[in-house]
C-alpha cells in the first residue's frame, strides 16, 4: 500500500444499511461493504427509526474493519474520513457522523461531510468516470424522487421533485397491499416479471401537467380502492397482473418525465441513481428509451444502486476538506436539499 493520502474512508449510515468504503482520491473502489437491516425491519414492515439507529451502533465499527480487511488496508492507509450528514433518519446519521468523527479525530485527519443525494448523484460517475456533464439524472428511492442537472460534479440545480409520495414509497406500499414480502420494491419487481403490464390501466400523476414534478399518492389509492373488494384468492389470481400493471404506472411517470428533462435541458447525457434504480423495467426502459434519442446513458450496477458507501466516497472527491480539529462541531441534518453542499 503506497502513501496514506491515496484512501478515503467513507462512512453511510443515513437510513437502514450501514456501509463503509475505501477508496482512492483517483476514484477506484478498494472496498465496499454493507450490513442490511432488512431482517430486523422486516416484523414491522418498514423502518423504524430507533430500532435502525442501535443497529447502526453495533454494526458501524464492523463494516469499517471489514472494509479495510477488503482493502488489504490499515487505518494508518487512510488519509481522509467523508460521512453522510444528511438528509436522513437523524438518529442514523449521527451514528455514522460520530463514528467518523471519532476515526478522524484521533489520527487528525481531514473530513469530508456529505449530501446524501450528492452521493446518489456520484453513482452514476462511478459508474461510468467518462460520462459527460451537464446531464439529468433521476434520483429514485424509498425517501426521495427528484429529477437534478448536473452541471458538473460540484453544481447540481433541482428540476423537479416528487409532491407527495416517493417512487421507492409507492413500490413498497403497492406490495404490502399485495402482501408481498420485505422489502417491498424487490419482491413487486419480481413478481412483475410475470404478469400482464396491460391487465390494468392504473392513473399518471401528473402526466399532463408540463411540470417535472412527480405524484404517487394517486396510483397508490387507485391500487388500494381496486383491491379492496378482491377476496384473498382473487387477489392471489391476478397479483401478477396487478403487479405488472402498477409497476408500469410508476415507471413511465419515472422516465417520461426524465426524458423531457433532458429535453429541455438540452443535455446529451442522463443518469439514473437510488435504490428504485435498481427497478428492472426502469433499467430497461431508460436504456432502450434514452438510447433511441441518442442520449449517453448511464445505469449504476445494482451495487451501487442502494445506499452505499462508496458513493459517499466518490462524492467526497469533489467535496470540502475540513481540516481537523474544524469539524468537530459538525452536526447532522435529516432535512438537506440537493443543491446544499455541507461544509460549504
């Protein structure tokens, strides 16, 4: 291992995995581990807050090791900390922030804070180091639906944003009303697969409007009122019709308004990031749809999709240094829009 300067440790905590990373200030990926709370959260059917927030207690200091095992690394390797600080789940993100500050603290290395939604919008050059800027990229989740230009890896200008409920909400709440399992999007998706995308015509939000904003609320109450009056075997029967039908709704909300985005923008390049990301009809679609328009496109591995560290790890290349001890009074923030650099 050459000089220390070469790795960043990179710490995620803002919702319910726990990831660190390691990466170099040239931008390769040396590690990438994550601890899913998917089985704790599962009972519940969703998140919940404090139960995440101990989890992350027990596991942060694990998945730093394991990440420096990954790398073939020492903490002595490391030249710089980067934290998510927001927006999140506030009690998660302390974890991750204290955690990180605690590491840069007692070997007096710089820290880098960073957006969440920085990091989600770093996947895509991660993903693909030569994709052009400006571009749009869709930032889709469980938490967040927005669409940003990104003019370049230091200045991003929201577009449009979801009024109401997010995409990774709307999957989730479609399959529990399915009865499907934990989590939610994953088990719609697959279940989509192989049904009938056209057995039901479930409403847009939006679709009219001329705006890049997003609604979900309207095809998550049209879902609910058309099974409400199924008995379980109906709703059995055609779960995968229903599956794929409403999975469609969703999607092409999703892509038409990001192709005319791009549209509008004038831009040659467009990106999708966020854990719906990891959608396959969505991936297929911005593909092929994108691809047709001549538009570089760029579709992060499912790895990169979810919440990971090494996103944060790439956002942090083009992020503020603090130096020790600056950032010792940092604080966390569950509310933090795209265009806010922390730091900064």
């Amino acid at each position: 291992m050459s000089g220390r300067e070469e790795l960043i440790l990179a710490i995620e905590t803002s919702c319910d995995d726990t990831a660190a990373a390691l990466i170099t200030v040239s931008g390769e990926v040396r590690a990438s581990v994550s601890a899913s709370q998917d089985a704790i959260h599962e009972r519940y059917g969703g998140v919940v807050p404090e139960v995440a927030s101990r989890a992350h207690v027990e596991r942060a200091s694990v998945v730093v090791r394991e990440a420096l095992l990954e790398a073939g690394a020492s903490i002595e390797d490391v030249g710089r900390v980067a934290v998510t600080v927001g927006p999140g789940l506030i009690g998660a993100l302390l974890v991750g922030l204290h955690t990180a500050k605690a590491i840069a603290w007692a070997r007096r290395l710089p820290l880098t804070p960073v957006n969440h939604l920085h990091g989600h919008l770093a996947a895509a050059w991660l993903a693909d180091p030569d994709a052009p800027c400006p571009m749009v990229t869709l930032v889709a989740s469980g938490g967040h639906t927005l669409l940003v230009r990104v003019s370049d890896r230091r200045t991003f200008t929201l577009l449009g944003q979801t009024l109401d409920d997010a995409a990774g909400e709307a999957f989730d709440k479609g399959a529990r009303l399915l009865g499907l399992g934990y989590p939610g999007g994953r088990e719609l998706d697959l279940l989509a697969e192989t049904g009938d995308a056209h057995a039901f015509d479930f409403p847009i939000g939006l679709k009219r409007s001329g705006s890049l904003d997003f609604s979900f609320s309207g095809v998550k109450t049209s879902l609910f009122y058309l099974l409400r009056s199924w008995t379980a075997e109906e709703r059995a029967a055609r779960a995968a019709d229903v599956a794929a039908s409403y999975r469609r709704a969703v999607v092409e909300a999703l892509v038409s308004k990001l192709l005319a985005a791009a549209e509008a923008e004038g831009v040659a390049a467009v990106a999708i990031a966020g854990g719906v990301a990891a959608n396959s009809l969505l991936r297929r679609r911005v593909e092929r749809e994108a691809g047709e328009r001549g538009l570089h496109v760029v579709v992060p591995p499912l790895r990169f999709c979810t919440d990971n560290a090494a996103m944060i790890g790439a956002a942090a290349l083009t992020g503020p240094v603090l130096a020790y001890p600056d950032y010792l009074g940092l604080e966390a923030s569950a509310s933090l829009s795209i265009e806010v650099t922390p730091g900064v």
